[in-house]
C-alpha cells in the first residue's frame, strides 16, 4: 500500500500556494521556499501557512517555540513530556493548527545537523501522529515527505551529530535508532490516523497517553498490530500461551462484569473516555481495575479485532466466506483451512459468542444470533472493494457467515485453551 508520494516540485509547489511569504535581514529580503523548509534555530514571527484565524496565527508561533524545546533547540521551562503533552493538546483542540505543527516538524527535521535534535523531532512526529492526523489536503505532502525519509540510505545524513549521544545525560532517546525507522512508524501512524482521526472522547490527551505514544515507537501497540506480532510481544510475559492475551482477558471481563446479562452487550458503546482509559492499561499489560460497566470493556474487544492488521478471517479466505455463507458445512470446512493463529483467535471468539446466544441470556441482552452475528461480522472480516453495491450486498452474506458459525461450529475443542 506504499503509493509513490508526490516529487519535490509538487512540494515545493504546494509551498509557493500555501505558504506566508517571510522576510528577513535589514533590506526584509523574500526568503525562499527551501530556506522556509529548512532547519532554523530562530522562531518565526507568523505562521508558515497562510490563514485568517487569528487563534491560529497567535497560537503557530509559540507552537514552533514548543517544538524547538522539545528538541533541544531552545531552553526548555518544563521537561519533554510536558512539552509534548501542551503541543498535543493544542493539535488536538484545534483543527486549523494541525497542517501548521505538521510543517513545521517538516522543516525542522530537514537540514538539521544535529542527530539529537533530528530525531527527537521525528519522535515528536510520531506522538503527534497518536492523537490527529493532517487535513486531507496536507496528507499527501506529509505522506511524502514521510516516504522519502523511510530509506536507510538517508540515515547516513543525518549521523553529522555535533553532540554525541551518550554525552548527553538528558537524551531518553534509543542511542543511534535510524531515522528510517522513526518514519516507517510514522507512515504507518499517519496511514491509521487518516481512517480513524483524531483521537475521540472529551477528555484532552494527558501526560500517561504522551509517554505511551513515545514509548509506541520501540514498543508496539497491541492494537493495529499482527496476531503474528501479538503472540511474538507476549512471548516474554506469557511463553504457553496460544492465544493473544489481549483477546482472553477482555473477555474474560466482559463476563465478570454480566455482560451475559445486559441489554444491548456489544451493540450500546462503552464511554469513549473510559474505553481509551482502558485501552492503555491493557496496552501496558495491566490487568483491568475499576471497572464497573461491562459495555467498555466490549467496546475495546470489538476495536481490537476491527484494527488487526490484516483482518481476523484473511482476505484470501474473503470470497469462500460470502460463498458458503448459508452452508454449515462448507463455512466450518473454511474456518478449519485458517491458518493456525486465525483458527484458534476465531474459534474462540465464536467460543465466546455461544454465550450469549442461549436463550436465558437472551432474554435479558436483547441481543440474539442475528444481532450477534450483525455487530460482529464487520469485526471478522473485510470487504476489500470501493463499489457501494458489492460492499451492500455482501454485508448480508458476511453477517449471515458468522451467524452459522454461532450456530453449528463445534467449539468443545477450545475448553481451556488460553
């Protein structure tokens, strides 16, 4: 899905249209776009991109100061976390300042020598790519500009440090991480970023989701990633287990909760906020507390198997799926030609799902096969095409697949199987 980003001119194009012309030097000479989309180590008297909102013009210039902090470029009042945290909330409070932040994160990671600096920049990149994205009309120049920085012949450029990095007690970044890798995370933030948006809820960023978001970068989320991966990161903490802790605990939560007997289980969403809350607990390996409404943790269980990297049931199994999607036989047959990974996280969420269908349960949640099977099916499996009519049309037979797993897969096999 890497598609060639657009060439230098396009950028430098979109700059001559977009950017505010600066000036500097006693005789106020134009500065170039090149000079505009370099490295400096002075702050900037108006924003870089045009813009009549005056929140925005007022907030661009004490933004760029805040990025040159954070880098170690200007003298900091508050450590970098706090730093980061205040450039966070600003992007993510105000819309019109995002594609600002952005460019301004371009040009101080272009040209600039200082390897400690450079990568803290690409390191704040990557935390403001956690919480929004740019605007669509920004994206493809981020998107390229990203790109070009994913090759690790450019990281050479960058090792001209004027500080070494273990002579600097403040640095907390990794000690020579290419910068290749801080922008193939990033491509991958900005590509996430640009379907879901900005991070949803009321509640601003705060100070636990900054560190979570640095910290993401060497240590990847569970969400978003491979079953692959996912099984690899918990290697460490759980060596036996054979399906992704993620997906038991939650359930297991939903249950400890009665989930199984309350209306609207996995159709009524959990609290925004307090999905997220848990979201990071659980990306940290901590074992849920506090929780009183089983409608949250069934939200964060449900977003789970939604951003898997590739989906639960793989795309070449897709078109067998919508085929057999009346067939017990041949859409058990397909679940047992999985790979092995994708038949164990299936068979147990099918496991899960078997709950809920008994009738008592049903009584109580309002929530029989169909709907089940409805809420579920999105989760499951992807539908790869962009026509209207396909996508609508196999919807239907997409739900009705996952309901004849609920109802004829035998799933005795997977008692105690964690």
């Amino acid at each position: 899905n890497l598609r060639k980003p657009s060439s230098e001119t396009d950028i430098e194009n979109w700059a001559s249209k977009h950017f505010n012309k600066h000036t500097q030097g006693l005789f106020r000479r134009k500065v170039s776009i090149a000079n505009m989309l370099a490295w400096s180590s002075e702050s900037i008297k108006k924003p870089m991109i045009m813009t009549n909102d005056r929140n925005v013009k007022k907030e661009a210039c004490e933004i760029f100061k805040l990025i040159q902090m954070y880098m170690g470029d200007r003298r900091a009042k508050t450590d970098q976390l706090n730093v980061a945290l205040e450039i966070a909330t600003k992007g993510w409070s105000m819309q019109g300042l995002r594609d600002e932040l952005y460019i301004q994160l371009c040009r101080q990671t272009t040209e600039n020598f200082r390897y400690e600096s450079l990568a803290r920049g690409w390191e704040l990149m990557a935390i403001c790519l956690a919480f929004f994205p740019p605007t669509p009309k920004f994206h493809s120049y981020l998107e390229g500009y990203i790109y070009r920085h994913m090759d690790p012949v450019n990281d050479t450029k960058g090792k001209r440090a004027t500080t070494a990095w273990w002579l600097s007690p403040m640095l907390t970044l990794q000690p020579g991480v290419a910068i290749s890798t801080y922008a193939k995370y990033c491509y991958t933030k900005l590509q996430k970023a640009a379907l879901t948006g900005a991070k949803k809820g009321l509640k601003k960023p705060n100070i636990e989701e900054i560190r979570h978001a640095k910290n993401a970068v060497f240590n990847p989320s569970m969400f978003g990633s491979s079953l692959q991966d996912i099984i690899t990161m918990q290697k460490e903490r759980y060596p036996d287990r054979q399906l992704p802790w993620v997906q038991t605990r939650l359930s297991e939560e939903v249950l400890a909760l009665n989930g199984d007997q309350t209306e609207g289980i996995f159709r009524v969403p959990g609290d925004i906020d307090e999905v997220n809350a848990l979201k990071l607990q659980v990306d940290q390996w901590k074992i849920p507390t506090g929780l009183e409404d089983p409608h949250v943790p069934a939200s964060l269980l449900k977003l789970w198997y939604r951003e898997l990297e590739e989906p639960l049931i793989p795309h070449e199994f897709y078109e067998q799926c919508i085929t057999h999607y009346e067939n017990p036989e041949a859409a058990i047959a397909v679940v047992h030609s999985l790979p092995r990974i994708n038949k164990m996280v299936l068979c147990y969420l099918i496991r899960f799902l078997q709950v809920f269908v008994q009738p008592a349960n049903v009584a109580v949640t309002k929530m029989d096969v169909n709907n089940l099977a409805m809420v579920m099916a999105p989760n499951c499996l992807r539908c790869q095409s962009d026509d209207p009519r396909i996508i609508f049309e196999n919807t239907r037979k997409e739900m009705s697949f996952i309901r004849v797993l609920i109802q004829h897969l035998d799933t005795s096999f997977m008692e105690g199987v964690l």
